[in-house]
C-alpha cells in the first residue's frame, strides 16, 4: 500500500471524473480504499428515512468518496495543482511534505 500524502484539511483540485476542476477542502481521508471526502466535491442525492434527528425523513445533498489518484494537492504559493514529496527538514529534523512546484513546504 503507498503512502497517502493528501491530508484532512488540504486544500485540493479535481483531475478527473464529474466534478473536474472544482477546489475544496479535504474533509475526511480513508486510507483503508484509498478515498478521500472533499468539501463541495461530487455530491450525491441520499434518500433518508424519518428519525429523531431529522422527523421530515426525504432527500439530503451530501459529498460522496473519491479517489485519491483523481486528486491534487493545491501549491500554496502558486495556488496551482502540484505534486507532494517528503523530505527532512534542516531545522527540526522531521519528515515534512513539501510542494514540488515550489518546493515550499506544507504546513
């Protein structure tokens, strides 16, 4: 299995698929199928049952699962889609991921 290096909170692009282009942020990452929930990003028509939460019941927008490889990292200084690598850092001596555009590292 290879490393994920998209995380919670990312600010990410679409590559490909219905919603190609659009921006959002990472809201949840799932590693285990290589998916991940972006804010905004393919939505999907959800037909509930009423409950207590919600005693009206019928038909919720909400985001569906995407793949991971359909995806881009947001350059934060550029603001254009980048590849992300990993490398030490000279000050700390932590593994930090970095945009390969710019080679700025990522928060």
């Amino acid at each position: 299995m290879a490393k994920i290096k998209i995380k919670k909170d990312d600010t990410v692009v679409v590559l490909a698929g219905t919603s190609k282009g659009k921006e959002g942020k990472v809201i949840k990452v799932i590693p285990a199928t290589n998916r991940v929930i972006v804010e905004g990003v393919n939505m999907i028509s959800k037909h509930t049952k009423p409950n207590a939460a919600n005693p009206q019941g019928g038909i919720i927008k909400q985001e569906a699962t995407i793949n991971i490889s359909n995806i881009m990292l947001i350059d934060p200084k550029s603001g254009k889609p980048t590849k992300v690598g990993r490398r030490v850092d000279e000050k700390t001596g932590k593994l930090v991921r970095f945009a390969k555009k710019s080679g700025e590292s990522i928060k």
